[in-house]
C-alpha cells in the first residue's frame, strides 16, 4: 500500500495543503503521516515546510511575542535583549552658573556708589556698640559680660578698619584729583612714591591715636608683638635691647 502512495503523485495545491497541516501537528500525528505517506514524500514536504517558514534574519531581531493565558499579564521578553542607545529626543540646555562680580551683563562695579549706597551699615554698628554698652554695665553674669565684651571689641575693629580703608580711598582720591589739576594748569604733576604715602600713613595714625587716648595701648601692643617675634627667632630680651 505504502508503495502506491509514493507513486502516486502530488498536485502543487495539495503539496501546500499538507505542507501546512505539517507545520501544526504534533510528534505522534507526523509519526502516523508517515506511517501512510512513506519516508520519500514525507522528507519532500517536511523539507518544503521548512524551506517555506520565514524567519527574521539580520543582527538584530525582532523580539516575537510569547502565547499568554491572561490578556491583561504584560508581554515577556528575553533579558537577552541588546537595549537601544538612548535618544535625546528634546535637548535641554546645560545650566550655566553666573558670577555677577565678572559677568558684563551685572553691570560694572561703581565703588564709591557702593559705599555710598551702604554708607547706613556703620551707622548701625555705631548703634550696636551702644545697646551693647549699656547692657554691659546692668550684666551681672561673667560669661554674658565677656561675650558683650567681644562682640563691642570685634565691632568697633570692623568699623576702625572701615575708616581707615575709607581715609585711604580719599586721599588716593584727593592725590589723583591733584595730578588731574596740575596736568589742566601745564604743572609737572607730583607722584609720591609708596615709601612716601607710607610715612603719611602713620603720621595719620599717630594723630589719630594720640587724640583717642589709645597711643600708648598702641605702643604696648606693638612692643608685645616684636617681643614674640625675637622669641621665635631665638633672641632674648637683652640681645634685642643691645641691638636697639
């Protein structure tokens, strides 16, 4: 019977039929196709099925998606899966810090406006140093008493040092002035050297100090200070006099 059958024939619809109701049966009806078609016919449509099955080809595939019994339970796919290359798809501009000491756009920085502008800080730590004083003198607790003590000294030397930084931009201010009116008259303007402007600097100080009452405090702290030095340097007190 089986040698019947592979004479027989197959017509080119019937080969397609059978070649796809071979690719959705199971092991045990291909081993029963077998049985009646015999080995011959049945490697042709097995070879036809296999031939005809499209498959991706390429480096990349397309994921395929797997048979699921609950529509609602997400899709599964391969951990195998080579991830895409991130796109950015709107670009956000980085954020650039901006300085306004150096940036153009701030504007230029006007000195003497600025001290003008904020000319009322002194005043208040003028005021402070008065609250403070006063309540110095109710204080009763050491540590209080020694706390207002600190803040007073650390005002009144932001404040002396505001003066003096204030009186030096006045005379380098009044010097160039000088120089500007010299030059308009025909003069040869006069250029102190810094030794010079050294020498007017503490010509001012001593007035300054000497006037307040705080000279001699001054020269105590200085001799102090020289006397830590030489310390230091490995000199006594009698080697520093001799040199004196």
């Amino acid at each position: 019977m089986s040698s019947d059958i592979e004479e027989t024939p197959f017509l080119e619809d019937e080969e397609a039929q059978l070649i796809k109701e071979v690719s959705r049966m199971n092991p045990e009806e291909l081993r029963k196709l077998k049985n009646e078609l015999g080995t011959k016919i049945f490697n042709k449509v097995i070879q036809n099925s296999k031939r005809n099955s499209t498959k991706p080809s390429g480096k990349y595939r397309i994921p395929q998606p797997r048979a699921r019994n609950d529509d609602d339970r997400p899709v599964e796919i391969s951990a195998k899966k080579k991830i895409p290359p991130l796109i950015n798809v709107i670009p956000v501009k980085k954020p650039v810090a901006r300085d306004p000491r150096f940036d153009k756009l701030c504007g230029e920085f006007n000195e003497r406006a600025f001290r003008k502008s904020y000319s009322f800080v002194s005043q208040l730590k003028e005021n402070d140093i008065k609250a403070l004083k006063k309540e110095l003198k109710v204080s009763k607790d050491p540590e209080e008493i020694k706390k207002i003590k600190f803040l007073i000294q650390r005002l009144e030397n932001q404040l002396r040092e505001e003066r003096k930084v204030q009186k030096r931009k006045e005379a380098e201010e009044a010097e160039k002035k000088q120089i500007a009116d010299a030059i308009k008259r025909g003069e040869q303007p006069v250029f102190r050297k810094k030794s010079e402007k050294k020498i007017i600097d503490l010509v001012s100080q001593y007035k300054e100090l000497k006037s307040s009452g705080k000279l001699q405090k001054h020269i105590e702290r200085l001799k102090k200070k020289r006397l830590s030095k030489d310390r230091k340097k490995g000199l006594s007190h009698d080697d520093n006099e001799d040199n004196n």
